[in-house]
C-alpha cells in the first residue's frame, strides 16, 4: 500500500463525464475529460502527515486511524469504479510471491538508482541497472 502510495504506475486517472456536474464548486460540462491527479494527491501533507516519507506503519494499527479517511480513495492503483483494472486480483496474489521469491533467492544490487519520467504512466527514465 506505501509503495502504491508513493510510487503508482498509474498516478492519475481519467474520466468523461456523461453529465453536466458541479464539483468544488467548479462547473464541469458534459463530456469534460477529467484528470484526477491522485499521486499528487497522495504526497500532500493534508491527506497524509510526512507524506514524502516512505512508512508502511502508517497503514498499521493506531496509526491507521490517524491515516486519512479517504486514504483508500486516493492510493487507487488499479483505479476505481467500474472502469477498475480487471487485472487487480490477479496482480495482488501474484506480485507478494514474485516479491518474495527475488528477495529470498538472490542478493539484489542497485548500481544507479532508478529515474523516474511522467509520461500518464510513471515509466523507468532510460535503463535501469542492478545485478544479482
Ligand atoms: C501492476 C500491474 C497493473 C496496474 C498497476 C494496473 C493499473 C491499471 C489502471 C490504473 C487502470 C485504469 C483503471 C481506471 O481508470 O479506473 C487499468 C485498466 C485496465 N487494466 Fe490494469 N493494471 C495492472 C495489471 C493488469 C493486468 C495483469 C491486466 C490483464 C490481465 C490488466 C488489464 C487492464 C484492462 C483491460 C484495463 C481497462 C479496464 C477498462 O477500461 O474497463 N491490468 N489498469
């Protein structure tokens, strides 16, 4: 959920409104498109306190009762509604094992840490190096 938090692939989500809407306060016409912006959203200090800051335990125990309300709203990985990726069950049951298998199995090096480029999906800049 952090990392999904701080680093989605997808860090926003697209939507066309089938109908004239008011939202904030801001009138928005049939057939808008709307980018909502949810990795931004995710590292804004009124959503989550230290929000830069990488803290699995924020989604732990007491604290998780001091992480926003609308948390599982906002780290929206696979989207939500009916547009959700269809592939979300199937990547939370296979990706915890592909985790696990790396990191027991082999010794990961990082030679350059990873840049990271904005292109609607948040893509490698260039390649990527580490060996193992
Ligand atoms: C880590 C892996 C994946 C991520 C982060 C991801 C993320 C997403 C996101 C954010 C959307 C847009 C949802 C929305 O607009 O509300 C989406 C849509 C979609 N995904 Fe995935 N996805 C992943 C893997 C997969 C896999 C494995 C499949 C197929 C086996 C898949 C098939 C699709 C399809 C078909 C859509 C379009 C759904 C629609 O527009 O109705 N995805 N995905």
């Amino acid at each position: 959920m952090e990392t999904f938090r701080l680093l989605p692939t997808a860090n926003c989500l697209g939507r066309v409104t089938e109908e004239d809407l008011e939202l904030s306060g801001y009138k928005v016409s049939a057939g808008s498109v709307l980018i909502c912006h949810t990795g931004i959203a995710c590292r804004d200090e009124r959503n989550f306190r230290r929000a830069n800051e990488f803290r699995p335990e924020r989604w732990l125990n007491e604290e998780k009762s001091q992480t926003a309300s609308n948390a599982t709203f906002l780290v929206a990985p696979f989207g939500v509604g009916r547009r959700i990726c269809p592939g979300k069950r199937f990547i939370e049951q296979v990706l915890p094992v592909i985790l696990e298998y790396t990191i027991k199995n082999f010794d990961m090096q990082v030679v350059k840490p990873m840049e990271l480029q904005f292109e609607f999906l948040l893509s490698p800049k260039g390649p990527t190096s580490c060996y193992f």
